[in-house]
C-alpha cells in the first residue's frame, strides 16, 4: 500500500475511513505530534483509495484487514505500535486490535463506525448544520458546495480548506468500482469485540450532530474497552477533528500520555 513514513520512535499506525486517504489521517495527526518527539507515524493509503490499488483479490472488509495486517508485518513487524482509526478505519482498527492484542499498545477511535455496520442499522441522528456560511456556499462550485455541505456541521473557510485538503481530495482519486466490489461484502468475519475485551488505553471520540456513524453505537462499545475515554462533541459532525481542533489535540495527546504512562514503552522527553 502507498503510505507516508513520518518520525522516528514508537510506531503509530493511522488508518483512515471509506473513500478518503490518508490525508485525512496526515491532516489531523500530524499538529498533534509536531511537539512531541519519539513517535514514528505512518499513513497509508486502503486499497482502493489515495495511490493503493486493489486487485480483483480484495473483494470483502476481510481481505482490506488483510492488506492491512501485511501492511504492519511488511512495515512495523512484531514491534508494539499505536492505533488510530477513523470511520471505517476505526472498524479495521478494532479487528486488528483484536488480532494483535498483545502488540497494539493503545487504541484511538475517531468517529469509527460502532456495533451497527451497515448505515441503516445505524441510530443516527438528523443531519443538521448549526454554523452556518451562506455567503462562504455561495462561491463554491455545486460539487465542492454539496460534498462540503453533506458533511459539516461548521462551515467556516477554515473547515472549507481543510475538508478540501483532508477529505476531498481523497474523494476524488478513489477508485470507485473497486469499492463497489468491497461494499458487498462489507462486515468483518471476525466480530472486533468478540473474545475478551481490549484492556489497554483507549479512547473513542464521536460527533452529537454526526449523522454518518452518529455516538450511541459507539457508546454501546464501552463493555469492551474497559480503559476507554469516550467524548461526544457538541456541534460536530463527520469530521470532529476538523472542527474542532484543540479539543482533539488535547484529546489525543491525553490518550497518547495514558499509554505512555502504562509503561510498555519510553515517554518521548
């Protein structure tokens, strides 16, 4: 898989959600760690998405938490690593969680699909936009103005940038029909939560007005994560991080401390 290398320490591996690549991971991680040295990031592209491609072989969530299981043997091996997953890559997360539970050192969730895979046994709540930007929508072509208005609930230019180059760039690179032959067989084998629970840091952040994934499955994950943080953010949506960035930041650095501090490796000084 294609995949950015950024850093030098303990492995953190960010996998991002359905459609995207991993800018959005990129985007959002990186600020985190410009101050805090001693974490080698990694990013890469699902098969499908940003440069990766996918052959005819991955046709399920099963082969993608396969490619992704090859990715960490080809580029981490069997050194304990960090976990971040978004969306749909919180949900691979989850199954790779469950796969090498003794080699992931913590766990971050962010918007992750939660127990109810398919969207229409999501408990969702109505899509609404609490900040709003008339005149901002205005200058927008009608596909930028509908992929961006689908999605926040903060319009503000800063939210416009960096959905354009977190998230729309992605959307427009991917590979479509490949996708296509995934979704159909979209939920794992595996049930991430099945056998016994994930007892290292963890933390699950969700959006109150995310009307893609919504709060209340991933609320229903906590039995399994015993060690987990779990916020829902007030006014924000899909892309939480986005919207609120300082409140994410200081999140993540908390979980990032938490593992840190569970001694199964050096806190970067």
């Amino acid at each position: 898989m294609n995949f950015e290398d950024r850093g030098e320490g303990t492995p953190v591996l960010a996998v991002h959600g359905w459609t995207p690549d991993h800018r959005l991971m990129l985007g959002c991680l990186e600020p985190v760690f410009a101050h805090r040295p001693g974490y080698r990031r990694l990013y890469p592209d699902l098969p499908a998405m940003g440069k990766s491609p996918a052959p005819a072989e991955i046709a399920s969530s099963d082969d993608m938490l396969a490619a992704v299981q090859d990715f960490v043997d080809d580029h981490i091996g069997d050194e304990a690593f960090l976990l971040v997953g978004e969306s749909y890559g919180g949900y691979l997360a989850r199954g790779l969680a469950r796969a090498r539970r003794e080699q992931v050192l913590g766990l971050a969730l962010i918007c992750p699909i939660g127990t109810a895979v398919e969207h229409t046994e999501r408990h969702l709540p109505p899509q609404q936009i609490l900040r709003t930007d008339p005149d901002l929508i205005a200058t927008l072509d009608e596909r930028t103005a509908e992929q961006f208005t689908d999605v926040a609930v903060v319009q503000s230019p800063q939210t416009l940038r960096r959905t354009r180059e977190e998230v729309i760039a992605g959307l427009d690179v991917a590979d479509t029909d490949a996708m296509a032959r995934i979704r159909r067989n979209w939920t794992l084998t595996d049930d991430p939560e099945g056998g016994g629970p994930f007892t290292r840091p963890t933390l699950i952040l969700a959006g109150r007005q995310d009307h893609m994934v919504g709060y209340l499955d991933q609320f229903a994950l906590l039995p399994h994560y015993p060690r987990a943080t779990y916020a829902v953010l007030d006014t924000a949506g899909h892309n939480l991080q986005i919207e609120h960035p300082d409140v994410f930041d200081t999140l993540i650095g908390e979980w990032l401390e938490r593992a840190a501090r569970s001694g199964e490796f050096s806190s970067p000084s």
